[in-house]
C-alpha cells in the first residue's frame, strides 16, 4: 500500500530527498506522497526510508490504496523501466 503524510507532518524536509521514486512533495500545506509513484521502498531498500527519518511518525500506510508486495514490485518495475 503506498505511504500517506498525515497533518501531524511539522514540514522538517526530511523525507522529500530520501525518496527514491520522487513521491514526495511539498503540498498546499505539508508534504505530500504520490501514491502512483510510492513503493514503499520496495525494490530499493528494505523498509520506507520516509517513515526511517521522520521524526515526527505521521508517515503511515494509506487505507485509500491498498498494495501487496507484488503489487509494489511491479510499481516499482514500471517506474524503473520507464526512467531508463
């Protein structure tokens, strides 16, 4: 399932740069996560660097878009191949 920034976000600018797939974003009021671009880090690292270097933990999973594994690598496929 792709990552959502909650309100809680406080705008620190942690996360945008540790986003491999350029999900992040700065939004009207906070950052906000593509969910067409987040993989959850699959297929780069082990666990959503996001949600490692928050410090406020309001990065948590989006119940709007729900995901396997499988669902995440093939999003992850897709977006690798299409920036070759």
């Amino acid at each position: 399932m792709a990552l959502y920034i909650t309100d809680e976000c406080i705008n620190c600018d942690v996360c945008e740069p540790q986003c491999p797939n350029g999900a992040i974003s700065m939004g009207p009021e906070i950052y906000v996560i593509d969910p067409a671009k987040c993989t959850e880090c699959v297929g780069h690292f082990n666990e959503p660097q996001c949600q490692v270097f928050c410090p406020v933990e309001c990065i948590i999973p989006d119940p709007e878009h729900p995901e396997d594994q499988a669902a995440l690598m093939e999003k992850y496929r897709r977006l690798t191949a299409a920036a070759s």
